[in-house]
C-alpha cells in the first residue's frame, strides 16, 4: 500500500508525497479521465489502490479546456447549505459528497497543488492565470504523484460482471482483471469532446435504470423570427420570468442577450434547467425590461420624456430609455407608429406602451441542443446508487460519478464542483 509521507496540510506549490510499503490492496480501472475520474484515481491511489485512468481521447480533461470561456470556474465558493440550493435534480443525494468534500476543500486541493485561485463576481472560482487548462494539469499532476496510470487513446469497450461483482474491464486494446471499476464518462453535452453516452450503456448493463437524458444550461430557440432583428443585443438588470399553467416556475434579475436563434445568456441558461422536461406549448416566458421601475413609476418617466420632447416623434423620444435596436418592436408590439408624434399619443397607446415594455412576451420552440449544451440533465438513477460512496447498490465494486448521474445544478460552477465531490467520494471509498 501507499503510506502517506508528509502532512496533509502542504503549502501552495507542494503536494502530498506518498511512498510504496507493501502489495497493492486493489486494482481499480477509472472510466474517463475528465474532472470527476481524475480526482477519483487520486483520491483511490491515495488509500494504496493500484489504479488506471482509461482516456479514449489523447487529452483528459478535454470538457475542462472549454468551460468558462477556456478559464474554467470550477467551483463557487459558497458553503455546503447554499450550494445545494443551486442544485436542480437530486440535491439530496448529493448532501454528504458536498459536505465531505466543500467548495473550500476544493479550491485548498487546487492551491495546494500549485495552482493559484481567485474568486469573482458571484462567488466563482477561477485559476488565477485564466486557463482551464491549469485545472487538468493541476490534477494530473495530483495523479502522477500517487502513481496513477494514465492511458490515452484507450476506450473501454465492455466489462464483465461475475456473481453481481465487477471482473474484467474491455478495451480496444485488451481485457484487465479489475476489482472495481469508476465509471466517470460524463453525459451527452458537448459530444466533440467525448460524451457520448457510454457511462449510461454501462449502467444499463448492469440493471440501472436511467432518467432519459436532456439539454441543460443551454440557449432556447425562439417563435416569430423577431429576435433576428435583435441578434448580438445584451440586455443587463432585466427581469426574465416564466409561467407554466397558472404557476410561476422561474423569475430572476440579470443578464441575458439575444442571439441568431433565439436567446441566451445566465438567465436564459438557468432557466433551461428548469424547462427541459415540460412541455413548452404551455410555457409562457416575458420579460420586464424596466424592474426597478412600477408601472406607475414608468408610466411617469414616459410622460416626463414626452413632456420634454412634445414635437418629436416617439422612436427618438424613447432612445433615452430603451436600446434602439429594441424600440421598433416595442412600438410594433404596441401598434403604435414610430414617427407618430409624442404630443398625440393617446392614453390607450401609453398603456399598451407600459405593457410592451414591462412584459415582453416570447414563445420557446425548443431547447438547443446537445452540442451547445453545457451540462445534461437525467443519467443513472440515484436511488440505486450509495449516496456516501457512489457505489453500485446492485452490482459490487462499480461506481458513478459526474454528469452520468441524475444530478446537475445552476451555472457559476456547481457542476464541476458535483464531478469533484462525487469523484472525491468514490475514490476515497475504496479502502483497505
């Protein structure tokens, strides 16, 4: 086994030196070597475990290299209690992996591993140097230290289960004895990258059942074509609420843009999570372009400007107020002429003004898809999983860990942070 050769508590730039003192306890094959499956081969050849991270790409951490824009926030520094808030499906099970294994044990492993952290708007946490690519060489080098073989190119194609326990793992280059297997292949989203959807092919292969996938934290196609008109237009402090039946499911302030097909932005990402399973005929989606203000509060404003500029017409008049790209359609929508002059503008046609303003209706067609979407939604049944450990409760010495699971979160880096504790909890479990 590997006993631990220095404290635990390292300074930045140094890392935790084990040394070989007897026979390897376990061989532990890790399927995919992205944010979860990295640190489950560390934490598992921390506890003396012979363990082989499985790459079929020639890179890990290919989805780590474009997330956050190629600067990686791959965590957000808030406590356990409010991290789980900001998690969509299955929070639950996720409570003893996030409180075993925190956002600030996260970002102390990262530091600690020579990779300097800084947190921003909305507590996330970035390398300081913006690279994602720091993150992967920072586990990477996390996993060399504790002598974990590393194997590009190499897929695994099959395993083998004897009497409900893993056996054989198979893979384009050959068939291993193993005595637990880490499945950590991520889900559908971003499929250039790798995620393909072996993990849930696995998991079926082994009797789970699993929660059909979707799209989340991805752009949403728009009806009627307006939104053309609009490509490229950010639209910050906004309202973006959604109403599905009678019930208000969705509504945040921020930010949230318009683009060649529809919308996008942290709204607009957020509110996907929650969308992705209902049927979008029945959803109803506006926006207030004006939250701070009332509608007595604006309709006052709009009468102040007016008063200003009686002999102008009211396209000029609103370009104080409004993005000019935005008034065309306000106006449109409003069915009031735009060179129409401000000093005979009924008071029917201020109302309707107030109202295209403050709800600013849009139809979703539908999510888009896969290859633009930054997680995935549905995976392995959780409730056939050990929440403390990840391990199979139907078939011994196989794990999940990562997208492949039924659980995602909100954007600001809770997803990563779901791949690190789940993959944390994993690994560690696997002892003598």
């Amino acid at each position: 086994m590997f006993a631990p050769a220095a404290a635990k508590n390292c300074s930045a730039g140094q890392f935790m030196r084990f040394q070989r003192v007897g026979d390897i306890i376990l061989k532990v094959a890790i399927v995919g070597g992205g944010a979860a499956g990295l640190m489950a081969a560390y934490a598992a050849a921390v506890n003396g475990n012979d363990v082989t991270v499985y790459e079929k790409n020639q890179k890990c951490g290919k989805k780590i290299y474009i997330t956050g824009k190629g600067r990686c926030n791959f965590t957000n520094a808030v406590p356990p209690d409010e991290f789980l808030q900001n998690v969509v499906n299955n929070p639950k099970f996720l409570t003893r992996a996030i409180y075993s294994f925190p956002p600030e044990r996260c970002i102390e492993f990262f530091e600690n591993g020579g990779m300097p952290v800084k947190v921003e708007r909305g507590n996330r946490a970035f390398p300081v140097s913006d690279k994602a690519s720091d993150v992967t060489k920072t586990l990477e080098k996390y996993c060399k230290n504790v002598g974990v073989d590393i194997r590009l190119g190499e897929e695994i194609k099959d395993f083998t289960i004897l009497n409900s326990t893993v056996s054989d793992i198979i893979t384009s280059r050959g068939t291993y004895k193993t005595d637990k297997i880490i499945v950590c292949t991520g889900g559908l989203s971003y499929p250039s990258t790798g995620s393909t959807g072996d993990g849930y092919r696995f998991a079926e292969k082994a009797g789970h059942t699993i929660k059909p996938p979707k799209q989340a934290l991805c752009g949403l196609n728009l009806a009627g074509g307006f939104y053309k008109k609009l490509q490229g237009l950010t639209l910050k402090n906004v309202r973006l609420s959604a109403e599905y039946g009678e019930k208000t499911i969705f509504s945040q302030l921020g930010e949230m843009l318009f683009t060649h097909f529809g919308i996008s932005g942290p709204l607009v990402l957020s509110l996907s999570s929650l969308i992705n399973r209902f049927d979008l005929k029945n959803l109803k989606l506006h926006i207030d372009l004006k939250p701070a203000l009332d509608i007595e509060a604006l309709d006052r404003r709009i009468l102040r400007d007016f008063s200003q500029a009686a002999n102008k017409n009211i396209y000029n008049c609103l370009k104080e107020l409004l993005p000019v790209s935005l008034i065309e359609i306000i106006l449109e929508r409003a069915k009031i002429p735009a060179d129409k002059k401000v000093n005979v503008i009924t008071r029917a046609e201020r109302a309707a003004l107030l109202t295209s303003i403050k709800n600013f209706d849009m139809i979703v067609s539908s999510l888009r898809g896969f290859e633009e979407a930054i997680i995935t939604s549905g995976g392995v049944n959780v409730n056939q999983i050990n929440p403390a450990t990840m391990e199979s409760k139907l078939v011994k010495g196989l794990y999940f860990c990562g997208e492949v699971l039924d659980v995602d979160a909100f954007t600001g880096g809770f997803n990563l942070q779901i791949a690190f504790a789940t993959g944390f909890a994993a690994g560690n479990s696997i002892k003598d």
